[in-house]
C-alpha cells in the first residue's frame, strides 16, 4: 500500500473519530461512541502502515498538523465553534509546518 495513502488514511479516521468524541455525551450514545473506536483502531492501524516508510516524528508532526487544522474546521462547522485570530494565525502556522516537512525535509520519503 502507499505509504501517503495510508498516512491520508489514519488523518482521516482520526478526524472523524475526534469530531466525534463531542456527540459521544460521555460514551453514553452507541452508534457516535463506536464511531470513535473504530475510528481511533483504524487510524492506529494505518499509522503503522505509514511508519514502514516514515520516521516516526515525521509521521506524527504530519498526522497530528493535518488532524489539528481538519478538526478546528469540522468543529467550526457541525458545533459552531468559532475561531478567532490568534487561533487561525496558529492554525495557518501548523500548515506551513507541515508544508516546510513535506517540502524540504529529506527525512520524508518523496
């Protein structure tokens, strides 16, 4: 399997599995709670997959960078949550991070 595939993989069952969390009410909700755990066992099964390629730092940063900016933007738009300046500031520089790894750094497989 491609190793960018299985990373796209994990990012995404990890953002459903967090977005998720908020409908749980506490895990006391079945079919949001069993969201989150197949969710979260299907993104830690194709982390592992990524991490045959990947080092593991460069595969976290990456998988928590995307994570953090799809969440922020799900949250925005299925509970409202807004986002102020300084947050979308912070959230700007987590893409240019991920950007600047996935550009420059020779430790990423291209």
């Amino acid at each position: 399997m491609n190793h960018w595939l299985a990373l796209g993989i994990a990012i995404i069952a990890e953002v459903i599995a967090t977005t998720a969390l908020k409908s749980t009410e506490g895990f006391t909700r079945l079919v949001p709670s069993l969201m989150v755990v197949a969710g979260y066992g299907t993104a830690f099964y194709f982390m592992t997959v990524s991490l045959r390629v990947f080092p593991v730092g460069i595969m976290y940063a990456i998988w928590a960078g995307v994570g953090i900016v799809l969440v922020a933007i799900l949250g925005w738009v299925f509970y409202k949550q807004s986002l102020d300046w300084p947050a979308i500031l912070g959230i700007a520089l987590i893409i240019s991070g991920v950007i600047v790894i996935h550009v420059f750094s020779r430790a990423v497989a291209h």
